[in-house]
C-alpha cells in the first residue's frame, strides 16, 4: 500500500525504476542530462589538459629560475673566496684555481666552473684542453660590477650561465668567474603534482555525473515527465499559437528587457528585427507606453496611440523575477472617440484659458479685445464684437435702441472685409445677429452661402465676405444680469464648419465676456460719476479779475477721480483769494470730500477770515467730518487733507500765505527769476490738534507769478520732491513774458511727459497793483460834523473818476457808514473809497470790532433804516475784521444807473 499523500507509483519499486531512468538517461546523449554529462566531461578534460600544461610551463620558468640563482650563488661564492683574488693575480693562475674550481663545481653540482682572464682567457675547465683559449662573449657588464647571466641552448639542453667579476683590494677587476648548469639537473615539481590534478579531475567527473543526474531529475519533475522531443514538439505548437493569434503578445523580464515578441505585436508597434534583448525603453515606443511597460506594473486596457494605430494594453506581472507579459489590441475604431474626448479637452482648456485672460482690466474694450484674442485661433478664425451704445457709455441698456457699435476685432488675416472697428451696426430682423439678441440664444449659420437673412444685410459685403472664404459663424449675445450688452460673432473660414457642439462652447465664452464687460461697464459708470462730481465741485469759468490773471489746470490721475482741488475766490476791496487744496486717495470720497472743503473755503472766505484763522476752521471741520464717520461705522477718514490759502490785496500788493501740510508756492519775478519763498507750514488737515497756523506777508511787484500747485506736479515714483523742484524752477525760468495760461501749458509739458499716478492741480496768478488814482482814502475826525465835509470832498473825487450819476448813491452809502462809525465805533476812522473795473466799493473803518446787524424797524421807529438802504442800493456789502477793528465796505455796480426815487423804500414799512 502506498504512502498517503503520495502517487499511486509513490514506494521502493518507483523510486528504483526513477533512479534507473535517470542513469539510462545519462548514456543516452539526445537526452538533457546525457548532453550536459558530456558537455561537463570534456568541460573536466579540458581543464586538467590546461592545468597540466599550465603546471609544465610554470615548472619550466621556475626550474630556469632556480638554475640561475644556483650559477649565480657559485659564481659569487668562488669569486669571494678568500685567495681567489690573490689566485688570479699570481704567475700562475691555472694551477692555483684549477683544483678548487674542480672541486665547486662536483660540490655545488653544476656543469662548470670558470675562471677568465680580464680579457677573456680561461684559466679553470672542467676539459683541460680548453684552458687557455679566449672567450668570445662581452663580460663588460660583469667588469662593471654587475653579475652577467645568459640563458642559451648547450649539448646537455638548455642552460643558465653566470658570470661575476673578482676585484682586488683596490676594487681593480682582475678576473672573472663564470658557472653554468643546465636546467635538467633542477628537480622538477610536476611529477610530485600530477597525481594531484588526475584525483581532482576524478572528483569532477564523479560531481558532474551526479549534478546531471539531479538536474535531470529536477528538469523531469518541472516539465512534468516530458522529454526534448516532447517539449520540442509543444515549443513548435506554442510558436505556432503565439504568432497566429491576432492579438499583440511581449515578454519582459525584470530589467525591462524583450524577451519575447510575437509577430502581431512587431507589426502593431512597428519593432526593428532585433528587438529581442533590448531594454524596452530604447525601441522607439511613446513615452507613456515605454514606461508603462518599463514599470511593470498591472495595467488593464490602457489605451495608447501607436502611430496611427490606438492600442489598448494590458500588463501583467509573472514570475518571481519580476517579469511581464503585455498583450496588446488594436483599436482603431475607439479613434473617433478619442478624437471627441480631444475636442472637449482642447474646449476645456480654451474656458480655463478665457478665465484667465479675460476681464483683466475694468476696461470695456480691453475687455472684448481679450475676448478676441482668446477665441482666435483656438476656436475661430475671426471674432469681432459690438456693444450697444449706451453701455459704451457706462449707462444702464434700456433696450430702446439696437444700434451697437463694432469695438474689438481679431483675425488670422488682415484683409478680412468684414466691417472694421469702430462701426455703428444695425442688424435687420432677419439677420442671425439680430435674431440671436432677440431670442437671447446663440445663432449658428453653418453655411453663409446658403443663409439668406444674412446676405440681405448687404448683399454686397456678403459677397465679399464668402469670397474671400469665410464659410461659417457663430453669433452669441453677451448678457449679464438679464439684459443684452452686445453680441459676439465666431467666424470660420479654414477651419471645419461649425457643429452644433461648437454652440456650448461660444456660449460659456460670451457668459464670461459678459461679466467682465458688466464690471467694466458699471465701474465706467461709477468713474463718469465720480468725474462728474468732481467736474461740478471744480471751479468753472474764473472770474476776470482786476487785481490778478490767472491761468489754471487739473489732469486726473491714472487711477480715476482725485481730490485735489483750486479755487479764485474774490474779496472785499478788490481783494483776492488763491487756494488750492489736496484731499489724499481717489475715488468718490476723495471728490466728495474735496466739494465739502471748497464749500467750506467759500463760507470761510465770505467771512473774510485771514488765512490763518481761515485754515484753523478747516482743521476743525476736518476733524468732526472723521469723529462722525467713526461714530457712522464708516472707516474713510479725510486724514490727509492739505491746503495753502492766500490772500491778495492789489492796492498795496501785499500777499498773505498760510499752509496746512501743503507744498510751499513758487514765486517768478518780472525780472524772470524764481525763487520758492519760505512760508510756515502747519499739519495737514485733520492732524493738527490745535496748533497755531502761521503766516507769511509776502510783497508782491506787478508782474509777479505766484504758482501753486499740489504734489503730484513735483513728485513721482522714482523721483524725490527736490528734485521735482529743480525741474520746476527750471521750467518756470523759462517761461518769461508768456500768460498765466501758456506757463500752465509749458509747466505741464516739462514735468509730466506721461500721465502721472497722481492727480495734479495748477493755478498761476500774474498779479496786478491799482492805479493809485483808483483809490481815495480820508482820515474822518470823531465828529458827526465831519460828515457833510467828507461827503462833499467824496462827491467831487467821484466826479473827476466821471461817476457823476452815482454820487447821490453813494453821498447815501457813505454818510451812513461814516455816521455809524463815529456813533457807535471808535477812532481812528477812515474812509476809503475804490474803483474797480465795474463797481465802486466804499470803506469805512474805525477803531472797534463790534459789527452792524441789519434790522427790520418797525413804522413809528424814527432809526434802523440806515443799513437796510446800505443793503438795497448796493450789489453787496459787510464786514471784515482786522487787527484794529473793524471795516465795514459796501460795493456798488457802477452800470446800474441813477439811484432813482427812494421814497418808496423810505417809506415802507419794514
């Protein structure tokens, strides 16, 4: 009964016939392990024939060697023995080294011993007959002192010769000894081994039989009994299979390298013939199916373009060596698909691309260029778009009005005839464009030629437009928020014709075009806002003035709307108010906060405060502006504001300047020098936490140019305010004897050759003294007396003026000023009168700051009429504070005729 587990022929008897078989199969040479036996046994042979030969060769040197060393240690020996020297040198050299040369050479066992003459002659042999007899051969080397062997052929074999010189006692050469021995006489070796090498040889083939027996055995078991012819036979059958089958087959071993290709995987991957042992990477596969096979990693239908070919491969892993096999499949007919999946990444990547380029800028037609840009030629070969004329404008698209204008345009070519930028265009009803914005849908014409409301148009440029070989369009509106911007039109002319597909993509383009035009739309909106606001807050038209001419300038910044800001605010007693002003930041607030403090200026003015009270006030307003924005949540403060304020007088041509953190004025004299006069500067506005403001009294000559400016004149990115300085001193001195207006002009040219980051404010005053026969001052006593004196000498100046009409206007004016004065006020008083161009103004001042208030007096009342005829017969009047009191100035229009009768307003009931 056999072992359990085991084999029905498992036992004694089987593994008897097994070992039988593998012995039976070690005679038999076709077999496996017969064919390794005898490559091993003459593998065996051979190396015992090179050990052998090997073992003679080395025993050949080495018996020459030892010959060698033998002749040399006998030749030294005798030489250095004790009376050879002496032996060579006596009368008869033979008979006394003879004997003992005899008698080394029988000891030492060598074939002779020698012994020469200096020159050559033989004094010793083993065959008296030689002695005496020269030698042929050079001892040169051995005279020198250095032993001399040969190696030549003799009668007995081959032999080694040494020969070695004797010296005296005075190192003088007096002979030589030379000693042979042949090489036979050297005991050789290779008796003593041969034995050893037969043994080993033995041991070998014994090993070797035993090995092929195992690995007949072991190539039995792992071909399962199967023999050469078998496997031969199932090899055939297997190629035959491999190669027959339609499906591509590669064999990789752990390195990557083809071990394997079978003729359907040569064609599809076009393999050179000698493939096989070539690492993978290096037979001009793709990179992607390189390294997949490379890796040798599972893979299952990865598809893969093989020249024209699509391969879908499969990759699995065998052995334990970390080899592959990898199937391959042609499928050609997945290439459509591929070419769809291509398409949708090729679309996907042109919306990723149009996300980023798109609405870079909050520019409308920057905006549409990009757009444009995008589309051709990735998706068009031509794109132009038109935007409906009130969103150009920034407005709101009502919808009443169709009419659009072409903005951006792009192409492959530029003769394209389509209608160039800048074009209005109005589409008929059954235009494609026309009927895409009213259905809010994209309109595909797949064939121009064929689309007869697009021809209708014009026909003229449609025929053009289809010669030139434009075959196809695409018209898209750009909506956002629920209402048409515009439209967009793809057109194609050496692409394919557009599909149905090609709609979702024109569509997403537009929707992100859309946007970005919206944003730029409204922000153009917000900037014509800010523009106007800023334009409505900026002075107009200033006013023709008698005491200045002033020329003037404001550029925006790039970045929009600014707050910088000027003003020419006329005064009392011809007097002049120059201002210019600075709030920091752009934007609404800026423009908005600018019109708070010009408003306020004006108020400030009209209380004909000095400039440095003026200033003062300005500070305060600043601060309760930003207390009540904090307390509003709102965190825009106005810290930051700046501004200078003078004021001038052209009756004495004095000229005071205060400064709040603003740049100082330049000054050019009549004679055309310049110069930046020094005036006190206080904190900006807002900051300066109850400091005083100073000021400085500047005495201005006519002709003087009094320039203010803000800091975006001066500074710039990259260049410090001194400097900016210089180049204005340099430019002003330049302008000599030109207008206020053309120093503007040249001061802006020389200082802002481009458009500066910040904005800019320029006012040039070119100042003016009054004739001193325009002014009339008297010194009125404290007497109400005094009065009809002065209102006569006041007459008759008012006649040489030839204002004869308006005497009995301002005899009324003035006595009721001059009246009050001495009543109510306090000397000094005088009275001052002055004409200006169009209006004579009357002045009284006196020594008290306590200020007339207009009343209404009742109909009994006998007083309190007096300063309401003041208000009526004069354009204007008031009061102005100074530093001794008080002027109280009424101005009267000089074309406004006679006074006529007054007894109305005498008599009214007030």
């Amino acid at each position: 009964m056999p072992p359990k587990g085991g084999p029905p022929e498992a036992g004694p008897k089987a593994r008897h016939h097994s070992a039988g078989r593998r012995l039976l199969s070690l005679r038999k040479p076709r077999s496996v392990a017969g064919q390794v036996f005898l490559l091993q046994l003459v593998v065996v042979l051979l190396l015992i024939a090179t050990a052998v030969v090997v073992l003679v060769i080395q025993d050949r040197n080495r018996a020459i060697q030892e010959a060698g060393d033998r002749s040399l240690v006998a030749a030294e020996s005798f030489a250095n023995a004790p009376g050879t020297a002496e032996a060579m040198k006596s009368d008869d050299p033979t008979a006394a080294l003879q004997p003992h040369a005899e008698a080394v050479r029988k000891r030492t066992g060598v074939d002779y011993v020698v012994a020469l003459s200096p020159y050559g002659f033989r004094w010793t042999h083993p065959d008296p007959d030689q002695i005496g007899k020269h030698v042929s051969t050079s001892y040169g080397q051995a005279l020198e002192g250095e032993p001399h062997q040969t190696t030549f052929d003799s009668s007995l074999g081959k032999a080694v010769d040494s020969t070695v010189a004797v010296f005296d006692e005075k190192g003088t050469a007096v002979g030589l000894v030379t000693v042979g021995v042949t090489v036979d006489k050297v005991t050789s070796v290779v008796q003593h081994q041969l034995p050893v090498i037969f043994a080993a040889g033995g041991v070998a083939l014994l090993l070797a039989a035993g090995g092929s027996a195992l690995v007949s055995g072991r190539l039995r078991r792992q071909t399962r009994g199967l023999g050469p012819v078998e496997m031969t036979r199932m090899y055939e059958h297997h190629d035959a299979v491999l190669h027959a089958v339609r499906e591509g087959v590669l064999i990789l071993d752990g390195d990557a390298r083809l071990l394997l290709v079978n003729d359907e995987a040569r064609r599809l991957l076009a393999l050179p013939p000698e493939a096989e042992g070539r690492p993978v990477t290096g037979l001009g596969l793709s990179p992607a199916l390189a390294g997949l096979l490379a890796s040798g990693r599972a893979a299952t239908d990865k598809v893969f373009l093989a020249g024209d070919i699509l391969l879908a491969v499969s990759v699995r892993q065998v052995g334990s060596q970390g080899g592959s096999v990898a199937t391959l499949r042609d499928t050609t007919e997945l290439r459509a698909l591929a070419g769809r999946a291509d398409v949708a990444g090729g679309r996907l990547q042109l919306l990723y691309e149009a996300s980023t380029r798109i609405g870079t800028t909050l520019d409308m037609k920057r905006t549409a260029e990009e757009l444009t840009e995008v589309a051709v030629p990735r998706f068009a070969d031509f794109a132009t778009v038109e935007l409906l004329e009130p969103v150009l404008q920034g407005g709101e698209p009502t919808g009443a009005s169709r009419e659009m204008r072409r903005i951006a345009a792009e192409g492959i070519r530029d003769d394209v005839p389509l209608y160039p930028v800048g074009r209005r265009m109005r589409y008929a009803p059954d235009n494609p464009v026309a009927i895409g914005m009213t259905t809010g849908r994209p309109v595909l014409v797949a064939d121009l030629a064929l689309a007869d409301g697009w021809r209708v148009q014009n026909p003229e440029r449609a025929r053009k437009v289809i010669e030139f070989g434009i075959h196809s369009m695409i018209s898209v509106p750009l909506q956002a928020r629920g209402q048409l911007l515009g439209v967009v039109e793809f057109w194609r002319s050496e692409q394919d014709p557009f599909e149905p597909d090609d709609l979702s993509p024109a569509e997403e383009l537009a929707a992100r075009a859309a946007v970005c035009i919206d944003n730029a739309r409204r922000y153009t909106r917000e900037h014509t806002t800010a523009v106007t606001l800023q334009r409505s807050l900026l002075p107009g038209a200033l006013p023709e003035l008698s005491a200045l001419e002033v020329g003037h300038r404001y550029l925006p910044a790039k970045a929009g709307v600014g707050g910088d800001w000027y003003d020419v605010i006329p005064l009392p007693g011809a007097r002049v108010a120059l201002v210019v002003g600075d709030v920091v930041g752009h934007g609404l607030h800026a423009a908005a906060t600018m019109g708070r403090l010009r408003t306020a200026v004006h108020n400030f003015a009209a209380l004909d405060l000095p400039p440095d009270e003026l200033l003062a006030h300005l500070d305060d307003l600043i601060t309760r502006i930003d207390q009540d924005a904090a307390a509003e949540g709102n965190t825009e403060a106005v810290t930051g504001a700046t501004c200078l304020y003078a004021v001038y007088d052209p009756v004495s041509g004095r000229c005071v300047l205060a400064r709040a953190g603003h740049p100082g004025p330049a000054l050019v004299s009549p004679d055309g020098s310049v110069t930046f006069p020094d005036i006190p500067v206080a904190p900006p506005l807002g900051v300066g936490g109850g400091l005083p403001v100073e000021t400085a009294v500047l005495r201005l000559a006519a002709d003087s140019r009094l320039v203010l400016y803000t800091d975006g004149l001066v500074e710039a990115r990259g260049r410090d305010i001194d400097t900016g300085l210089g180049m204005l001193r340099q430019a002003l001195a330049h302008t000599d004897g030109t207008t206020p207006d053309d120093t503007c002009r040249a001061v802006l040219d020389a200082m802002l050759r481009t458009r500066s980051s910040d904005d800019v404010a320029l006012l040039v005053a070119r100042t003016r003294l009054l004739d001193p026969e325009q002014v009339q001052e008297w010194e009125v006593p404290d007497d109400p007396a005094a009065v009809s004196r002065i209102r006569a000498e006041a007459t008759r100046r008012l006649e040489s003026w030839g204002l004869g009409e308006a005497a009995f206007t301002t005899e009324l004016i003035l006595s009721e000023l001059v009246t009050n004065a001495i009543r109510y006020g306090a000397s000094p008083i005088s009275l001052r009168l002055l004409r200006d161009r169009d209006s004579l103004i009357c002045e009284v001042a006196d020594g008290t700051s306590t200020s007339p208030h207009l009343r209404r007096a009742a109909f009994t009342d006998e007083g309190g009429r007096g300063l309401f005829l003041v208000a009526q017969m004069s354009r204007r009047w008031g009061t102005r504070y100074t530093d001794r009191g008080k002027i109280i100035w009424a101005e009267q229009a000089l074309d406004a005729g006679a006074a006529g009768d007054l007894s109305g307003l005498l008599m009214a009931d007030l």
